[in-house]
C-alpha cells in the first residue's frame, strides 16, 4: 500500500501504476542495493510508476525517516517499507533515473510449504478479523511503530500507538473504557512487565497482549503482571489475530454465527 501510494503521489494528477508479482531462484548470492539474498526461492513484488523519477542524491536518502521531495509528504512510507521487509528477511531493491519513472522491488524468501492450505490439502481458514475495536499499542521503536500499526489496520482494528509508555498511560488513565485491548511492544521484559502492570492497574478487565521475540518469560511472572497473552515480535499478522480473537469478546471466528473465538 505504502508503495502504491508513494507511486501515485510522484505521478500527480494522471498516470498508471504498475503491480506485478512473480517468483524468481537464485543460485548465487546477489547484492542489491538494498541488501544481500542468499542462494535461494524468492517471492518478487514490483511497483512501478512514470513519474518523474530521481537521481542519486535522492536515492541515498529515500529510505530515511522524515526524508520526503514533496511539500505535504511525511516521509514515513518508504521507511516504514524497508523496516516491514526487512523484518522479514528480505530486501528492497529501487531502480529510477530523472524523467524515466521508478520501479521498487521488494524481494522476500519463499515460504518452503503452502501457508494456505492444511496438511490435508483443506484451505485454511482464514484469521478472525477485528471490527473496529481500538488497540493500544506501545513501542519502543518509532519506526516499528508505524508497520505494527499498519498490521493492526489491515486485521480490521483501529490502532492507536505510543513510543513513550508515559503517553500511553495518560492517555488509558484518561479515558479506560475507550481501548478494547493493549499490545506492548517493548524489547526489556523489565521495562514491558511493569508497564503491563500499571495499566492493568488503571483497567483490571483489559487485555493486555506482551510481544515479545522469544517465550521467555514465566506463566507466573505474566500473571503477576496482569498479561493475558504472548505473541511474537515482529508480529506475525495471522498469530496476532488469532491471539487478539481469543481476548477480544466483540471478535468473531470467520464464518461463525454465534459465540466467542476460542
């Protein structure tokens, strides 16, 4: 979305923009100029656009955050880009010259089995998806942030997120009925369990959901500290919807007429 969006932007008012995906085996090792791909099956997504396109000076700053040519833009989505691929192992390769358009593409590993189907051939079943409700989200990592939240919106919530837990607990002090379920994205499980603690605290019936990037922490030491579930960090989208679903009432199960996700 972020780089449909940036392609529509730098073309103004008319033109097209191009989305193509295929899947592409390397045999070596490859440089781009984005990162290193080892030898192996990737997934190739490419946006291109006829836009005016830009020469290196620019292409040495495009994935800064707050780096942006145009007057109203923020400079968020192509940092935020480069941080969600990566995170998942992959790479952003851009290729663009004054007046002859731009092409982004964002290589990422090929899954080694068929994510969509079950073991017995069945199409799984798809993540529960949220309605609106609000999750507060806190960040330790500014540019974190910004993906986690797209990730929240794309499961259907409304996120709304801090990178100063002293925000976050002002703003859930303020109005504790208004958030739905809070995910704490802070990499000292210190620092994640006492914030965990304080809101709990402030809303003892609010879920609050702990991210972290190994299940290192104790059932008892959670419990403690007012923490209803684990997901992993970087947050896996369907994981986090399931996980979300379960301490969520409100969610339902695709498909199911009545009750509460289990």
């Amino acid at each position: 979305m972020n780089l449909c969006r940036n392609a529509a932007q730098a073309m103004g008012e008319s033109g097209r923009v191009d989305v193509s995906a295929d899947m592409e085996q390397l045999a070596v090792a490859r440089v781009f100029g984005g990162g290193e791909l080892e030898p192996g099956a990737y997934a190739r997504i490419a946006v291109s656009d006829a836009g005016p396109g830009f020469g290196e000076d620019v292409a040495k700053r495009l994935f800064e955050p707050f780096f942006t040519t145009r007057p109203a833009g923020t400079g968020l989505g192509l940092a935020t880009v480069r941080k969600i691929v990566r995170d998942h192992d992959g790479v952003v390769d851009v290729a663009s010259a004054p007046g002859k358009g731009s092409r982004f593409e964002v290589w990422l590993p090929a899954a080694k089995t068929d994510a969509s189907t079950t073991t017995r051939g069945e199409p799984a079943a798809p993540p529960p998806l949220g309605q609106g409700e609000i999750v507060l989200i806190v960040h330790d990592d500014r540019d974190s942030l910004l993906g986690d939240e797209e990730i929240l919106a794309a499961l259907g919530y409304e996120p709304i997120g801090f990178d100063r837990p002293a925000e976050a607990i002002a703003a859930l002090g303020r109005e504790p009925a208004r958030f739905d379920a809070v995910l704490i994205c802070v990499a000292s499980v210190g620092d994640a369990l006492d914030l965990a603690q304080t809101l709990h605290a402030i809303s003892p019936t609010l879920p609050i959901l702990l991210a972290r990037s190994a299940l290192d922490v104790g059932v008892d030491v959670l419990a403690r500290a007012g923490v209803a579930d684990l997901v992993r960090r970087p947050l896996v989208g369907a994981e986090l919807a399931s996980v979300l679903a379960r301490c969520i009432p409100s969610v339902k199960t695709p498909g199911a007429a009545h009750g509460v996700a289990s």
